[in-house]
C-alpha cells in the first residue's frame, strides 16, 4: 500500500501520534462549452491521482497538520517528514489522534460508475445524447456542462491503531441552457433514466419560460420564494459558514459558542437543520472522515436552538464537544420545519419566484444582512422580471411567516419569505 | 523548484516522439508548486502548513481534429507512457460522443524562460519567524482598534510551470506570489460584520518588509475600524445614484463587466460577440474610457506566458470607448477575428487552459489629480476632493462605494453584480456611513456611465477568479477613484 512507507517513517520518527488518510482516485470527464462537447476549453479527460492528509503530535507535543502530494509518498517520504516538522506549531487542542472504534457501513460505491471512471463511455455518450436532441427540439440556443464520474480508494491509519479503508464513486453533470439556468446532480451513482430526463424537461421549460415578455412587479417589502437552488446556495451556505466550528471558536460569526446547547431559539422555534451521512449511495454519504472519525447522522439545529457547530476533533476539544459529522453534499442536509407547502400554494401567494441569485459569494455571512441581484426570476403575473432582493436572513429565519415550501424532485426546500425586492 | 521541471526535458522528448509516432499532436505541460499558509487568531498560530504539487497534463489532438487531456500526479516515465496512450484511446472515441472537432491552433513556435531571481526565498522561508511577526502585527491592531476580533494570514506560492508542444515549443516560467491578509470581526452582542484588507507581493518578505507593512497596518487598521461602526451603520436605500468608486470597486467593475464578457471561449454566447465573432470596433462606451488587461511585472496575477506556452500580450479590451481586443488563445482567436493575446491560464496540470484575464484596469483621459497617496484618503478626504472638483454643484449628495468583496458576472446576459465594503453619503454637510450593498446592473450601462476619474492608476487590487471550476489570481485597478452618472441600468441594491 501506497501509505506503509510512510507509516514506517511515522513510527521510526519517536512522534507520540499520528495519523495519515490517504487517497487515490480516477477521474473521467467530458465537458461541453457552447454546444460543443470536448472542445479544448472542455476537454474529454482522465485523471489519475495519490494525495494524503497527515496530523503529526511530535514527542515534543508540538503538531503538524498538512498534505502530501505522491511523490512525498511514495518516494520523498524523510523530505515530507521534514517539512512537516518545520510547520510544527503548538496546538493542544489539536494534538489528539482518536482511539479505533466502529466504523459504520455505508454503500458509497457502485460498480456503474467504477466502470465508467475507467473508460465506459456509453452512460456518458447516452444522457449527452439526450440533452443535445432536447436542446435542438426545444429550440435552445446554448447549453454548457459537464458529465463526469470518478472512483476514489481511501484508506486511514493511525498510531492508535486504527486501519480502515473503503472504495467509493462520485457521478456527477450539470447542464447550464441559454447561459440563463442549470440543472445536474452529484451522486454516487446515476440517476435512473427516468429521473435524469424529468430534470432536464423541468429545466428546459423553466428557461423557455424565462423568454416570456418581461412582467411589471410593484417594489418594496413582498413574499417572495426562493427556489432550493437559491436556498441551498445563499440560506444553507450562510447557516453552515456560521456553524463551522472554526467560525464559532474564534467568534468570528454569526452564533456564539455559549448558545450551543443553552436552549435559547436563535432561529424560529420549528426549524431544525441536521446532516445524515448514511443514506445508502448517497452524495453525501462518508463512512470515516480524514481524521479517522467515524461517520454519524447529526442534529445541528432543533426547534430553533443550536445543538452543536460542526466540528472535527480540534475545535471539539476546544469547545468541549463531540466532533460531528460534516456535510459533504447538500443532498444529506435536511432543512425542516413543523409544516411545508407545496409549490403550487407558495406560488399564489409569492409575487415573483427567484431561481437564481448573483453575488452570493460577496455577503457578509456574519452579519446575515443581504443584497443579491436576481436577473433570473418568475413573475406572479406571468413574465420574466430582473429585481434585487435584500434583508436579513436571520430575521427571516425567525420570522413566522416564512414557509418552508416542497418542490418536486428536490430534496431541499424552497423558501417563502418576506422580504424587499426592487425590481430594475 | 523550478528545477523539476528542468530536469523533465527527456520525459517531454519522450513523450513528443510517441505522440508523433501515433499521429496525434501534444501539448504537454507540468507544473511544479509550493504553498505555504501561516494564521494567527488570538495571539498564536492556529494553522501552519507547507504543501507542494507537482505533476503533468498530456492534450493530443488527433488528425480528425479530436482532443483530449490526461494528467497525472508524478512523473514518472512508464506511467506517462502509459497515460498518453489512455488520452489517444479516449480522444478515438470522438465520432461515438459526438465531440466537437477542433480548428487547428494558430501560434508560433516558442523557446522561452522567464524564471524570476531570488526565488530561494520560498524555500528558506522560516514559518517560526512568520507566525511571530503576524502575532506582533495582530497585537498592534487590536492595541489600536478595540472590539473586534482579528484573523491575520499570511501566504506564499511558488507556481513554476513548463510547456512543451510537438512543434519544437518548450516553455518555462515562475510565478511567485505572497499575500498578507487581515480580517477583522466586531465583537458585542450586535450584528456581526467582518471586513477585510490584504497587500501582496511577488517574494516572501512582506512581514518584514517596512513599507509593505506600513501600507498593510493602515489598510488593516482601517478595516478594523470599520468592522466597529458596520454594526450601527443603516441600511441604504436600493436605487440608481450618481456614485464614485474607489480602484478596487472600478477594478471589480472592469473584471466583471467587460473582462469575462470578451474571453473567446465564451464566444458563442457572450454579449460582445456575435455568431463567434467578437464585436470588434463596437461603440460600447464614452471616448474618454478604455479597458485594458496586461501582465504586469511582479503583480499577484503575473503570467508572462499562457498555459499553451505562447507569449502573454496585453489587449485593449475597450479602447476609448469601442471595442478592440479580445482575450483570445490559439484556439480561439482566428474564429474570434482577432488577434492572439496568449490569455490561456490554468489552475493545475489536470486543468484545461481557459482565456482567463491577469491584471485588468479601466482607464480615464484626463483624470483629476489627485494629491498625497490613496491611503490618505478617508470618506472626509473624498468629499472633499470631490467638492474641489465641483461635482457637488451636479449633485448633492454622491454615493461611495468602498472596498471590493468581489463579483459575478452572466456573460450571456451581460448582468453582473459586485459587492463592497462600505457605503458612505457624501454631500455638503459630510458623510454618512451605510452598510454595505450589491451594486448591479447591465456592463453597457455602468461603462456608459463613467465620467470623471481621479488620481494615478493604483493596479494592486487583489482577488481570486472563479471560472469553470477552476481559480486563478486576478489582479487590476483603475484611477484612485471613479465617477459614475446615475444610471438606470445600474442600481445599489439596500434595503
């Protein structure tokens, strides 16, 4: 194995403990820019590669935490050994190495896609196909994306005696039409045709509607709903950069550590937020982390409290709590509250359907106030309108007249909301 | 470093026989990087790492016109041997996925090395002696700024590449780049609000180097500060106002709103194309504004050659006012119709080359002087400026827009957005701070909106460009600070 020499330098070196998860993987690719697949901007490509990720506590109780590229590996391994120890600091919180325990298991891996990373092509060449003919009958201009599909080997060893490994697969497109919106999914393994084809069609209609003749919308404070893509990106990704245990620690954020646990509602009383990393083949589905934590569903939100940040073994120790599991895919974080409405009820009531935000990325997450630009969103009325929308999303999130609100084949759900929109 | 790749000329020789002996074209490149990262929060070092990548990435293009890209992470003779044949096999199965056959490449030969001196620094680097300097600095700022909570970094890459192509092409080149970072938080029971500041620089002296750090602590320092006020600060109304930007604002102005839109690749879709063609010679703005993106010397984002190992070259993206230049590849710019810039970057040896921008700015005729140095500019200082320029006798209240914190952009579209750090009203009786918000609108519109400009053309205004999945250091500017018209087009977002 590509981590036994390594691991023999680790032993050899008098450190008091360590740990080293290494990871090898093949990839293959094809991507499409414009209509063109395989273009050179957009290459069909295979890639192949060993990397790794070490925690060192010396026998002096200073640690060092990094990665390795291969060739540190499997041929520079007293080279590697020295610059890990020349970024040795101390860190207490960080010196622990976990004792073996269980580690649960988890179907992360599927056959289909082991064999399409290693050069079946017909999965690919199918649902391309499909998209191309759909794109042509439907009258698209343009779309772009990627299919791809990947097998990864990991496998964690540590000086606590901890030896676990375990293959897994990740297949993944997206399919952005008339540069206006995209659909596409990270799995472990492909969709069912079926499936595959509704996402698609829903797309393809939601962006054709999108060339309806532009509607009129009044400004000021309004219900709006945002589509799951726009909760997921802006709403999940606020809650979880203000989780991170780092953030939390450091106060850096958004929640303070003595709010874990107190019991005070920070958000509203029915909206809880957890990650479950055990469904069967799910994207978001790990069996042991890099550290060598075994995986576990966790609650991070309930009724509106905070139970924990996410945290791994460092800023566990230092807050005094259990390391949790992380969210690897949105698709194994479930955002709930006490009722949901269907779409087509949100849809009455909401004067315009935002499906897409820019500037997600420039938000002060901290602060949870917001400005984002919407060239993409729905009219009540019938018609496209370009707006901005601004607020507090914390505010929001405490505010009972927010709706959480199911979309058809969306595990996340859509978000009705007050707030002002200015349309432009 | 940069030796790994020095010593690869056999690998690549090898490689360019067996690509020739199968028929196909190669464009090989290998990469050779060392990061190093120090943070510092609360008075001692929370992360400290030095990490190195190194491996290469073979494209072939088959005599139908297919290609195709495989990379690997050593390099190792066997397994690149190995890994060419895999790239030829699945570049064969073009006709199959109905892959798009590509033009021939249209460059030049090139035997070039450009290889900075000093470059010994980054291995030298002593992170013990960084980490106490970044502990030093935290200390003095919070000595300085009370109620905030600071996170200072402070990190190096060495970025060395090597290109060689089937037609006698072999070269190499260094990127060295170094930033400071700082960011601060209020602290209290309030909204939090955190602001950022940073300086950079091509070696890895900037803690030690007096007057790096001198600009960094009163950047630093004024973001801390700003981090306390943000809390109390209102919320701006959303509309459409006449606006003055500071040269990071206009830098992210300029990357967002015409820099994405006139890379080739997106030629088929972009606003500044049409059917592949970009629109050369188009009136998009006011005769007094240009557009231009070039390597700068020793900047964040200096690349002297592109990914395909052609010569960077700078393009006038808008030449007083009309389109020129368009950020063009090998692969690109014939179809495009114009001229090859060499604007390919890639993230990593496993990437695709893209036409990417490097250091882009906008530029005025006849800017306004403007006196002293930009750091001595406060809100106060603006106003001021800007009521001996009398732009306050066309407007009585101008909306500041401070501090980038970044962009998107929908070259389709043409809509893009930014974000700032700060809002402050500015009139006759003074300045009123606002928290931040999105400023957004049409790339047409904002550039026709630019008026004044004032001061010299400061281009160290940093960021990471985000494009297909792969990041890359951007850089660029503009005059100290930009005037625009109120605009409908262009609307401040608020609440």
């Amino acid at each position: 194995m590509a981590t036994d020499r390594f691991v023999e330098a680790l032993e050899a070196s008098g450190a008091r403990a360590w740990s080293i998860y290494t990871t090898s993987f093949r990839r293959l690719s094809l991507g499409t820019k414009d209509r063109e697949s395989g273009n050179p901007h957009a290459p069909f490509s295979v890639s192949e590669g060993l990397a790794a990720a070490y925690k060192v506590v010396w026998a002096d109780g200073r640690v060092s935490r990094g990665s390795l590229e291969r060739r540190q590996i499997e041929l520079e391994v007293d080279d590697a050994l020295r610059q890990a120890r020349s970024a040795a600091i101390d860190d207490p919180d960080g010196a622990f190495v976990p004792e073996p325990s269980e580690i649960p298991d988890v179907a992360i891996h599927a056959p289909e896609t082991a064999a399409i990373a290693a050069g079946e092509v017909e999965p690919i060449a199918e649902r391309l196909a499909f998209i191309r003919k759909v794109v042509v009958e439907r009258g698209l201009r343009t779309w772009s994306g990627s299919i791809s599909a990947s097998e990864g080997l990991g496998r964690i060893v540590t000086s606590t005696g901890m030896d676990a490994s375990g293959k897994g697969t990740t297949f993944g497109w997206s399919a952005v039409l008339d540069g206006e919106l995209g659909a596409g999914r990270a799995l472990r393994v492909p969709e069912s045709r079926e499936l595959f084809k509704s996402r698609v069609f829903r797309i393809v209609d939601t962006v054709l509607k999108l060339r309806e003749p532009a509607a009129s919308l009044a400004g000021g404070l309004q219900r709006v709903l945002l589509h799951p893509d726009v909760v997921e990106e802006y709403v999940l990704g606020t809650l979880f950069s203000n989780l991170d245990g780092a953030t939390v620690a450091h106060a850096e954020g958004a929640f303070r550590k003595e709010q874990f646990g107190s019991g005070d509602p920070v958000l509203r009383e029915d909206l809880g937020l957890t990650i479950d990393p055990w469904k069967p083949l799910g994207p978001g589905s790990y069996r042991f982390s890099t550290e060598g934590v075994p995986s576990k569903p966790t609650t991070l939100i309930d009724r509106g409290r905070l139970v924990t940040p996410i945290l791994d073994l460092k800023y566990g120790r230092r807050l005094g709590m259990a390391p949790t599991a992380h969210a690897l895919s949105m698709e194994a974080v479930a955002f709930t509250a006490a009722s949901e409405v269907p779409y087509e009820e949100a849809e009455r009531e909401a004067v315009a359907l935002i499906l897409s935000v820019l500037g997600v990325h420039t938000q002060d997450t901290a602060s949870g106030d917001f400005s984002l630009s919407a060239p993409q969103a729905w009219s009540r009325k019938g018609g496209r309108v370009k707006a901005t929308i601004s607020g507090n999303l914390f505010a929001l999130l405490r505010d009972p007249g927010t709706t959480l609100v199911r979309f058809e084949d969306e595990t996340t759900p859509g978000l009705l909301v007050t707030c002002r929109i200015d349309p432009r | 470093m940069i030796d790994e790749l020095d010593r690869r000329t056999d690998l690549a020789s090898d490689l360019t026989r067996r690509a020739r002996a199968a028929g196909v074209g190669l464009i090989w490149r290998a990469q050779a990087r060392r990061t190093s990262r120090v943070l510092v929060q609360s008075g001692r070092a929370e992360e400290t790492g030095v990490s190195t990548a190194s491996g290469h990435g073979v494209q072939v293009v088959t005599p139908e016109g297919y290609t195709a890209l495989g990379s690997r992470d050593d390099f190792d003779p066997g397994a690149a041997a190995n890994l060419l044949d895999r790239v030829i096999g699945i570049a064969a199965h073009g006709p199959d996925l109905g892959l798009t056959r590509v033009p021939a490449a249209s460059s030049e030969a090139l035997r070039a090395r450009d290889v900075p001196e000093g470059l010994e620094a980054f291995e030298r680097l002593d992170l013990e002696a960084a980490r106490n300097r970044l502990i030093d600095l935290e200390r003095e700022i919070a000595s300085r700024v009370e109620g905030v909570t600071l996170r200072l970094a402070f990190g190096t890459d060495l970025d060395g590449w090597r290109v060689v192509r089937d037609d006698g092409t072999d070269v190499t080149f260094a990127m060295p780049r170094c930033t400071m970072r700082m960011t601060a938080s209020n602290e209290g029971s309030g909204d939090r609000h955190s602001v950022g500041a940073s300086v950079s620089g091509p070696l890895p002296d900037l803690p030690w180097n007096d007057a790096t750090v001198a600009k960094f602590l009163e950047r630093a320092l004024a973001a801390a500060r700003l981090a306390t006020r943000l809390p109390d600060a209102p919320n701006h109304p959303s509309g459409s106002f006449p606006i003055l930007m500071d040269y990071a604002l206009a830098k992210g102005l300029a990357h967002e709103a015409f820099g994405h839109a006139s890379e080739a690749d997106g030629f088929r879709s972009s606003i500044l194309a049409k059917d592949g063609k970009f629109r050369a010679g188009d009136r998009v703005g006011p005769a007094h504004v240009s557009v231009i993106d070039e390597p700068v010397r020793g900047d964040h984002a200096f690349q002297p050659f592109s990914a395909n190992g052609v010569r960077r070259r700078r393009a006038t993206i808008v030449d007083h006012g009309h389109l020129k230049d368009a950020l063009t590849d090998a692969w690109t710019s014939a179809s495009a119709g114009t001229s090859l810039t060499g604007a390919e970057r890639a993230e990593s040896f496993r990437s695709a080359p893209l036409p990417r921008m490097t250091n882009i700015r906008i530029e005025v005729d006849a800017p306004i002087p403007a006196p002293g140095a930009f750091e001595d500019y406060g809100p106060e200082e603006v106003r001021e400026l800007l009521a001996s320029a009398g732009i306050f006798r066309r407007h009585p209240e101008v909306v500041f827009l401070s501090g980038y914190s970044g962009g998107q952009v929908n070259t389709v579209t043409g809509d893009f957005v930014f974000n700032c750090k700060s809002i402050y009203r500015l009139g006759h009786s003074g300045a009123t701070l606002y928290k931040p918000a999105i400023f957004s609108g049409s790339m047409f519109g904002a550039l026709g909106a630019i008026r004044e400009a004032f001061g010299p053309l400061a281009l160290d205004a940093i960021g990471t460009c985000g494009k297909w999945g792969q990041s890359v250091p951007s850089s660029g500017g503009s005059h100290w600070f930009v005037f625009l018209e109120p605009e409908p087009s262009v609307r401040l977002g608020g609440r």
